[in-house]
C-alpha cells in the first residue's frame, strides 16, 4: 500500500508540472502575455541612486508610479528623485537616506514612508554589494555587510511592508538576485552566498504566499550574470556569459515585473547551466567552469567605490 501511495503522489507532481508546461507552451505559441498597468502602484526601490536601480527608477516613474528610493547616498539619490519629478512634471518621486546594515535604520525608513506617502505595494529588493576577493581575504566586517546589504535586509523590509499587501491581497515582491545566487564562483564566495540566500528566500516566499492563497501578491526573482553599471568593473567576460548592457536588463525586469513572470534568467543560457548543474557531478561541474574561465573572471576585477547600490 505505502508503495502505490509514493506512485500516486508521483503521479499528481507530474500531472501539475505537465499541465503548466502545455499551458506555458500554448501561451508562447498563441498569444502574448498581458502588461498589467503599474500607474497606480507605490513602488519602493532599494539601491536607487546608481544602476540598475536608477534604470529602473526612471523607466517606472514615466509610467505614471509613485516610488520610494532608498539609498546610502543621500544626495545621489536625493539628485534623482528631482530629476525624476521635473521630467515627469509631478511630486510622485521620494528619496529617503537608509542605511540596509541596520535594522533600526530600516523599520525607521519604513514608518516615514507609510506615516507620508502609504501603503507600499511592490517592494524591489535591488541594493547589493560586492567585495571580489577570495574568502580568506575579505574582513569579518566585509563578509558582515554583503550578507547585511544582499539579504539581511530583504527580511526587515519585507517585515515591514508585506503586511499591507497581505491585507489587501495585492502587491509584488522583486528580488534582484544574481546569476551567482544559482551556481557559485571563485573570488565571489560571501558575494554568491548572499545570492544563494537571497534566492532562497524569495522562492520559499512565494511558496508561502501560495499556501495562505494569496495569489494577489506576485514575485518575481530576476538573475543576471554581470553588468555594465561599474558594480563588477575589471570583470573579464566571454561569448557565453557576455557583459549585460544596463538599459537592455532594466528593461527585461520591467517587461518581467509587468507579465508577473516569477523568474528571469538573463542571459538564457543560465537555464542551459541550471539543467546541467542537476545532471552532473560536482566535480564535473567544477572542471566545466574552470574550463569556461568563469572560475577566472573575477581576476581582473576593479569595482567602484562601495555603497549599498
């Protein structure tokens, strides 16, 4: 009997996963997906001053949101926000210092935003930081502030501002991962284990939002490999993993966030290296990516100056 159970229960997981495979396959061939309208959203993006965060600032202020930028950098995001307000001629665009090391920094930033402008409804959890150096080279307090910036923070921030969007059954968490929180890399130990968890967190989220049948709160996790926003400058890079231009990824996200896709791998080859990754051996693996040079890539890394953008 417990062995026609086991078969049953196999059975069902493979009826979902097919049914949701010919569905998804029948959408591609048919019809495009749907963009839902953002205008009415009260949006909060972390890391807004520079980057990827800025991109997507400016792409979702012309839609007509009202967004909350945070960031370290005071008057860097304080010059975009107005930036933002004269092009778009409104007030809908507030930028608020927020240290992501800090927890009480955070609730703090969290009840101004809820005291002055409301109820957030999409969070983009985009703040990252990246040290590049090999594990026994990075300081305690290194290691201490990519986990702080790159997931720490999503708890505090979700803590705070999931809540209303629970109530209402309404909102959208965006996670901006990385490729390196899928498959790990050499010189980025602390920087892919952040990832990792980063990635982890959103995916049990999501399941949990599912179980509590709030099927109104979306998520989206998007993982690209490098970027060329000066994050990862001095990274060498190649044919299979090109360096990503940062208006082509911004609007990727934008197109994912709005189709209530739950993941975006970009380039598409990382969905080659996730299926290998299952199917092969660890040692395998190891010589693939030695053999790839991305083992190799963060030799010649530079960076930029740190801050939690």
């Amino acid at each position: 009997m417990p062995a026609l159970e086991v078969v049953v229960a196999y059975m069902k997981v493979f009826c979902v996963m097919f049914k949701h495979w010919f569905r998804d396959l029948f959408k591609s061939l048919t019809s495009s997906t749907p963009l839902k309208n953002l205008s009415a959203e009260t949006i909060l993006i972390t890391g807004a001053a520079s980057g990827l965060g800025k991109g997507v600032a400016q792409r979702l202020a012309h839609m007509g949101c009202t967004l909350i930028l945070w960031d370290v950098d005071e008057a860097g995001n304080a010059r975009v926000a107005q930036e933002l307000n004269q092009e778009t001629k409104s007030k809908r665009i507030h930028a608020m210092k927020c240290d992501l090391t800090s927890r009480e920094s955070i609730y703090e930033c969290a009840k101004k935003v809820q005291d002055t402008v409301g109820n957030v409804t999409m969070v983009i959890n985009n703040a990252g930081v990246v040290s590049g150096k090999p594990l026994v080279e990075c300081s305690d307090a290194s290691i201490q502030r990519t986990f702080d910036v790159n997931v720490i923070a999503h708890f505090w921030i979700l803590k705070a501002f999931l809540p209303s969007m629970l109530d209402n059954n309404h909102g959208h968490v965006v996670t901006i991962a990385s490729a390196a929180g899928l498959t790990g890399t050499a010189r980025l130990v602390d920087y892919c284990s952040s990832k990792f968890a980063a990635v982890g967190l959103h995916e049990a989220l999501t399941h949990e939002l599912y179980a509590l049948k709030k099927t109104g709160v979306k998520t989206t996790v998007v993982c690209p490999s490098f970027i060329n926003t000066g994050m990862f400058e001095g990274v060498k890079t190649d044919v299979l993993f090109p360096l990503i231009k940062s208006d082509d990824i911004c609007d990727k996200i934008i197109e994912a966030v709005r189709k209530d896709r739950h993941m975006l791998l970009v380039p598409k080859i990382l969905r080659a290296v996730l299926f290998l990754r299952s199917i092969t051996s660890t040692t395998a693996q190891v010589e693939m990516q030695s053999l790839s040079g991305v083992d190799d890539s963060m030799s010649t890394f530079v960076g930029r100056a740190q801050k939690s953008t």
